[in-house]
C-alpha cells in the first residue's frame, strides 16, 4: 500500500468546503452605477414637477368648466406640491441605491469571509 | 400616418423641438403601437409564464441538483479517504509496536540463552579445576608417601650397615618423622 | 442612410391600408408592429429552444438564458421577498422585452420599439395598475395607508396630496427615462453615423478625418450597449420596489 499523500486531501477538503458554501450562497450582485443613479434622481423630480403641474391645471381647467376662474393659482400651488414630492421622491430613491449598494456590499465582505 | 415620412425628408428638424413634427409625440400612431404591444406583450408573456420558465426553472434546478449531489458524493469520498488514512496510520502504529516487542524478546531469549551457556561452560571448567586439584593432591600425597618410605628403607639400610642392627620400619619411621 | 436623426423614430405603415378599426381607430401594420413581433418571436425561441432541463452542462444559449432568469428572480427576491415570486413571469416579460427591443433597436436600420412614449407609458401603466390590484387585492381599504405617511395630523393633508403626486409621477418618470434614454442614446448614434458618411463622401483628405467619428461611434455603441441593458434592469426592479411596496405597504422601513 503507497502512502497516502495527506496534503492533497486537506486541499480537496477546502476545495470542497468552497464549493459548498459558494452553492449555498447563489450568484454575486453587481451594485448600481453612477450615470444611472443621477439619471434616475433628474427623471423623479421631472416627473413629479410634471405631474404636479398637470394636475393643478386640470383642476383650474374643471373650475374653469364651472365658471371660477382659479387659472394660475392650483397649477402653482401644485407645482409647489410637485416639487416636495419630487423632492421626496429623489430622497427615497436615494434610500433604495443605498440599499442596493449595502446589499452589494453586505454579500461582498461575506464572500471575503468565507475565503 | 402616411404622408409622415415625406415631411421628415425634405425639412431638417433639430433633434425634436418642434413637436409637431417630433416622431413619437405623433397621436395618430397610438392606437396601431397600443394594439401590437398588447399582442406582442401578452404573446411573450404567455410563452415565459408557460413554457419557457417551467423548463429554464427545471434546467436550473436539474443542474442544482447535480452538483449538490455531486459535491455531497464527493464529501463522502473525502471522509471514506480520511478513514483510510487513520486506518492505514493505527495498522503502521501498530505493526510498528508488534516488530519493536519482537526485537526486545528476541534479545531478552539471546541474553539468557547466552547466561546460560556462559554459566555452563563456567561450571565445567571449575569441576575440571577441582578434579585436577584432586588428581594434584592424590599424586602428591604418594609421592609423598614414597619419599617416606624410601627415606625409610634408606635409614634402615644405613642403620644396618653401620650399626649391623635390624630397625624396624616402625621405628625408623618415627625416627624419621622428627 | 437617413440623415435626419428622428427620422429613425417614425413609424410607417408597412401596409399602406389599415388592417381594421378598433374602437373607430385604424390598425396599421408597421415597422415598429414589425419589430415588435421580431423581438418577441426571437426571444420566446431563444428561451425555449436554447434550454434543455436535461442537459447539466449548459451551451451558451442556455446559459444565457439562465441568467437572465436567476437574474430576474435574484431580483424580485431581494426587492420583494418570498411572495414577490408570483410576480416572476410578469417581471421576466417585461424585462425580456424591453432588453430585447433595446438591444434589436441597436441594429442598423431596425426600429427601436422603447424609443416610443406610447410603448413605455402604457408598460409603465400596466405596471401601476399590477400594483394598485395587488394592493387592493392584499390590504383592501388599508390600501390608501401607503398614501398616508406617518406625521401630526394638521399636515397630513399636504402630506396626502404629496404622496399622491408622488405615487402618480412613477407612471411618468418610468416611462420617459425609457423613453428618452433610447431615443437620446440612437439618435447620438444616428447624428455620428451620419457624420461618418459626410466625411467618408467626402473624399480626399476629409475621408480620412472620418476615422475620429468611426471611432467615437464605436465607444457610443458599447456605451449604448450598456444603457440598453441598464434601462431594462432599472425598468425591471422599479416594478420590483413599486410590487413590494404594494404587498407590503410601509411596514418594511
């Protein structure tokens, strides 16, 4: 019987311990970019400005319909509205990147540990 | 609809300021765009949902499943290899021990065997010692016994010739004897 | 080549007659309906042909076709959890089919079928509309609590009419940042190609100079390689956080 080489058991030991772990975890995250990020941030704000302005002006166009003529003054105070929700939208997209970013981050140093 | 390609050859318009002639601000293309993204969407989705994603899930899983099996196969060859080792390491040991009890008893019967001997041919010897003692002490007492006897005769023959007178051998060995 | 850049965004029926009439609207069969049918065609063939459940070590096409769906499903899990799944093949379509007219759209030639307002916002629509039902569906009345956040009471009114702005901006904000990033993206492409084909007409020593473009057009197509890519991943996992927010309300954060 030829004597068993001990040290090339230990590596398939880690080998497999690898394995194991790198099957058990699933695929790598890739974290969010910048120009997508700051893209994002300009189409929320946009996007809110808009929606707050269309709606302040349909509702001047229903009063409008009923015969007050309140033109500029919902369309303004909506505006103002859309610029807050904007404002929060940008924010709580802020919130969701920096999840991501943490969640990328957070399987990361995990990877690092198991090495 | 149809008269739109013929605007936007003859006039350059600048990157769509003018939305009027801004391609996909045109209404009158909504409801042909509508119709098809619905067919078209809801084609590919009844294809993912029931064919596609049944069979890249169980080709997914079919392969999880593989390699798992794989690598638990493979633990287990791992640890059946760990045990012939230790096996293979206590059967050395062992056989390690039974060879090195061997050569001590193997000594320990030289050693007696050589005790002995050594002790034999000791014994021997003495007694050839003390038989020779004896057979030394037996000579001498004879010779002895001769010197007297002749020391004896000779001082009768010389009383007898001087003196004319016979001595017996009890006299002339206590004569003699002084 | 068209030397317009928009000219590439015009739809033109293919079929000079319309089909039929919806609803007192014609149909028209036309390039982007064209574009549409290859996209969906090519991917449900993709998905379906390149993947064999048996088969453990995969080809190229299938494991392109199983990343995008772990990719997907990675997705929905992270953002949404364990109940978010059932979402699974909608999120796939959308994602599928908006990466597919992105990258198809990237061909010399072809339409792009995400360089249309209509296209994008009735996706985004449909989105919202998932997830008011599912809302709806799961918390009832309780829905409206995702429009109330939680503040004093005299400012809550303000807070409400903000929310509601806030919730209604996510139809538009999804689709136009679809829209305008394919529609930015191809026309760049268009206004550089059509700058090589100036200069390479040209003739002479200014044939040469066409070179700089040519170059530059290749950095702008790897870019808008990954836009595409982008736009249809952002597009995906917004779905994603707007479904969890239904399912969930706020009691997440």
């Amino acid at each position: 019987m030829a004597a068993p080489d001990p040290d090339r058991l230990d590596s398939l030991g880690k080998r497999l311990a690898e394995l194991q772990t790198k099957q058990a975890a699933g695929p790598k995250r890739q974290p969010p970019n910048q120009s997508g990020i700051a893209f994002r941030f300009a189409t929320e704000l946009v996007a809110s400005l808009a929606v707050g302005g269309g709606l302040g002006w349909g509702i001047d166009w229903l009063f409008g319909h009923f015969g007050f003529h309140t033109r500029p003054v919902f369309l303004i105070v909506f505006f103002m509205l859309g610029i807050v929700a904007g404002i929060r939208n940008v924010m709580r997209a802020a919130t969701e990147i920096n999840a991501e970013i943490a969640r990328t981050q957070v399987s990361e140093t995990e990877d690092g540990k198991e090495k | 609809m149809a008269e739109a390609p013929a605007t936007t050859e003859t006039t350059e318009v600048p990157a769509g300021h003018e939305a009027a002639g801004f391609p996909p601000f045109k209404t009158e293309t909504f409801p042909s765009q509508l119709f098809w993204l619905a067919i078209t969407f809801g084609f590919l989705f009844t294809v993912l949902w029931r064919a596609a994603g049944p069979k890249i899930n169980a080709a997914i899983t079919n392969r999880r499943n593989a390699i798992n099996g794989a690598i638990a196969e493979a633990a287990k060859a791992r640890a059946e290899a760990e045990a012939a080792q230790a096996g293979y390491e206590t059967a050395l040991a062992q056989a390690r021990k039974r060879g090195n009890a061997l050569a001590e008893e193997t000594r320990q019967t030289l050693n007696a065997e050589i005790a002995k001997a050594k002790a034999d041919a000791d014994a021997q010897a003495s007694a050839a010692m003390a038989a020779a003692e004896a057979r030394i002490a037996g000579t001498r007492e004879t010779a002895k016994a001769h010197v007297k006897t002749a020391a004896r005769d000779a001082a009768i023959a010389i009383v007898e010739r001087l003196t004319g007178d016979k001595v017996s051998a009890e006299d002339a060995t206590a004569a003699l004897g002084n | 080549m068209a030397l317009n850049p928009m000219e590439q965004f015009t739809i033109k029926p293919l079929i000079a007659e319309p089909l039929f009439a919806l609803a007192g609207h014609p149909i028209f069969f036309t390039n982007q309906a064209l574009l549409m049918i290859i996209v969906v065609v090519a991917s449900s063939l993709f998905l379906t042909l390149a993947v064999k459940p048996g088969r453990l070590v995969p080809t190229r096409g299938q494991s392109m076709a199983e990343m995008s769906y772990e990719f997907v499903a990675n997705m929905i899990h992270t953002a949404t959890g364990e109940d978010g799944l059932k979402f699974f093949p909608f999120v796939f379509t959308l994602f599928i089919f908006v990466l597919c007219s992105n990258f198809f759209g990237m061909i010399p030639g072809s339409f792009t079928v995400t360089s249309q307002i209509a296209v994008t916002l009735a996706l985004a629509c449909m989105v919202m509309l998932i997830v008011i039902v599912t809302g709806v569906a799961k918390h009832g009345w309780r829905f409206i609590m995702l429009f109330i956040p939680k503040a004093p009471i005299y400012i809550l009114p303000l807070l409400f009419l903000i929310e509601v702005i806030s919730f209604c901006s996510r139809p538009i904000s999804l689709s136009v940042r679809l829209f305008a990033n394919m529609l930015a993206g191809h026309t760049m492409l268009a206004v550089f190609g059509g700058f090589v084909v100036a200069l390479g007409s040209a003739g002479g020593a200014l044939s040469l100079l066409s070179v700089a473009p040519m170059m530059l057009i290749v950095g702008i197509l790897l870019l808008e390689l990954l836009v595409a890519f982008l736009q249809a991943y952002v597009f995906a996992i917004l779905t994603c956080i707007y479904i969890n927010e239904a399912l969930h309300l706020h009691d997440h954060h």
